[in-house]
C-alpha cells in the first residue's frame, strides 16, 4: 500500500509588495526553506477578498463579541476594543482607521470608518480560519493595522512559524505559541528586563547622538533646520517650564494597548486643556514628531509623514497662541 504525502503547506505573504517589505518577505521565505530544508515551498496570498462560508463564520465571531462587548454590563473597556477569541479584533480595527487625517479629528468619522472596518476585519478573520489547518508560515511584514488578526490568530496555533518584523526586536520567527502579540511582546520584554539595568546612561547617551546629528541616528530624519534658536525661548524662574512629546498621529495607534485614549492626538488635545486649566505662568513647549516636518519628496499622500504633516498643521491652526 502507497502512502499518499502529507499535504502540501502554505508560507503566506502579502502580494505583490515593493520596497522593503519585499525584501523582508524574500528574507524571510529564504530563512523557513533553509531552516526545514525544503525545495519546493509554496507561497501564496492572504486571499482575504473572498466571500465564503468561512467569513460568514468570522462575521458571527466579530459582530456577537463586538455586541457583547457594547452591552458588557459595567464595561470600563469603550466600545471599540474587543476580542474575538484572543484575536484583539477591535485594536486592530482601530489602529486602521486612524490612519486616515480626518477620521483622527472627527468622533462620527470615526465611528462610521470603525464599522465599515469591521466588515473588512470580518474577510480577514474569514481567510484566517479558512487556511488555518494549511498555514505553516506567514510574515506579513507590519505587525498592526488588520494584518494583526492573522498574527494573533496563528501566534495561538501549535506548529505554525510566525515572522514579525517587530520594533525593537527587529525581525523575528516565533515558533513557540503565545495568545496573541500584545502576550508575546509582554514575554519579549520580560526577557529583556536584565539588560535595562544600564537603561539611564543608554538613553542618555543615545539622546545626546541624536541631538548631535539626528541624521545619523533617525533613518527617516530630512528636516531642513530653519535657524530656531530655543535659547531665546527659555523660561525665567519665575515660570514653570512643561515639554510635551508629540507621537504620530496615524502610525501604530494602540500598539500597546488601551492606555485610555484611542490616539495620541486625543491625548494630545486633552493634555494641553489641562495645562491650559493650570493657575500660574506656564511655558508650554511641543517636541514634535520628526514625521511632522519630514520632507520625503518621494513620500506619497499616504505615507505616515504626509499625513501625521497634515493633522499636525491643522492641529497648531487650532490650539491658543498663548
């Protein structure tokens, strides 16, 4: 009696990607054939477009957690972040949509964008289940937006090789299983915490090169400096002095989870209406994010710079100018 051989796997991929998540992909196909000594691999697609049995599955999942989540009686979690599983459905859905300049600014952008997202999560999560006993590999080359809800979902699964290209540990393959990402980075960072002994004088010294020549040490760094002297703004001493550090707007929102604000543009706005609210003489200054003044010429409309650039000039239109 023949034996038929075993079923052929999948190493699944974005299609048709350019640039560095090509080469990241390539990279990562060519470290799973040389790890498992293989010659004929298999890469395909997420073929996440696709209506089927399977997604009208993944859109029961979505739409009871999202309800249970919605009436959950004394929820403190907002209506927008909710799992499915251990699958941070809604985390994902939200990092998505505020991507987009105006859905950052707007309540009911946002909340029509969230809905219209969970449809689209609902495909994902379809095409997740629907190849879940053929997958031994995937890299989908950004670990937030709705690519999350295949690395939660095969993160979670025994056997499957997880690439991830996972800031700051740079690219990583996770074969040992874990719940979902924000599991895996808390492992991660576990067994970093003997290394962060030296912390302090690690930042300090990083902060002082990037100070000195921010080129050399940010890779996306173009600002052209304008001949700002900060000296001649600096607070007397009868001035409390407050910095704050503007992040971007549209890039990885909710990457570490809820922290009580949806982005970093609500806390943005809710921390200067506090300041504004202080008794005394206050000097506020805005670090921003180098994104903010980037000057990529190649950078299309939705490239994170252009539209963190777009948010923050309408942002400084708005705020006093006291």
């Amino acid at each position: 009696m023949i034996t038929p051989p075993p079923p052929k796997k999948l190493f699944i991929t974005h299609s048709e990607t350019t640039g560095v998540f090509s080469l990241l992909e390539n990279s990562a196909v060519k470290h799973y054939e040389k790890f498992l000594d293989l010659d004929n691999l298999t890469r395909r697609g997420m073929d996440h477009r696709r209506l089927d049995a399977y997604v009208l599955l993944a859109a029961m999942q979505v739409f009871s957690c999202y309800v249970f989540n919605l009436f959950k009686f004394l929820n403190s979690r907002p209506y927008y972040l909710f799992n499915v599983g251990e699958v941070e459905v809604g985390k994902y859905i939200t990092s998505s949509v505020l991507r987009d300049v105006k859905t950052n600014q707007s309540q009911l952008r946002f909340i029509l964008s969230f809905h219209i997202s969970m449809l689209r999560s609902m495909f994902v999560l379809g095409a997740a289940i629907r190849n879940a006993k053929k997958v031994d590999a995937i890299f989908l080359g950004d670990v937030h937006y709705l690519d999350g809800i295949w690395i939660d979902f095969f993160l979670n699964k025994e056997g499957v090789h997880v690439y991830l290209d996972l800031y700051p540990y740079g690219t990583l393959c996770v074969i040992k299983s874990f719940k979902n990402l924000s599991d895996l980075r808390s492992h991660l960072e576990a067994s970093q915490a003997c290394r962060h002994l030296n912390a302090p004088d690690q930042a300090d010294s990083y902060m002082e090169k990037r100070l000195r020549n921010p080129k050399d040490e940010i890779s996306y760094y173009e600002v052209i400096f304008d001949g700002s002297d900060l000296g001649l703004f600096a607070a007397n001493d009868r001035k409390t002095s407050v910095i704050v550090n503007a992040h971007s707007f549209t890039d990885a929102q909710m990457e570490r989870g809820y922290d009580g604000f949806k982005s970093v543009y609500d806390w943005l706005k809710f921390t200067l209406r506090v300041l504004e609210g202080l008794t005394g003489t206050i000097d506020v200054f805005l670090k921003v994010h180098p994104n903010f003044y980037a000057s990529h010429t190649e950078s299309s409309l939705l490239h994170a710079a252009a539209l963190d650039r777009r948010v923050w000039q309408d942002f400084i239109r708005r705020i006093p100018q006291r």
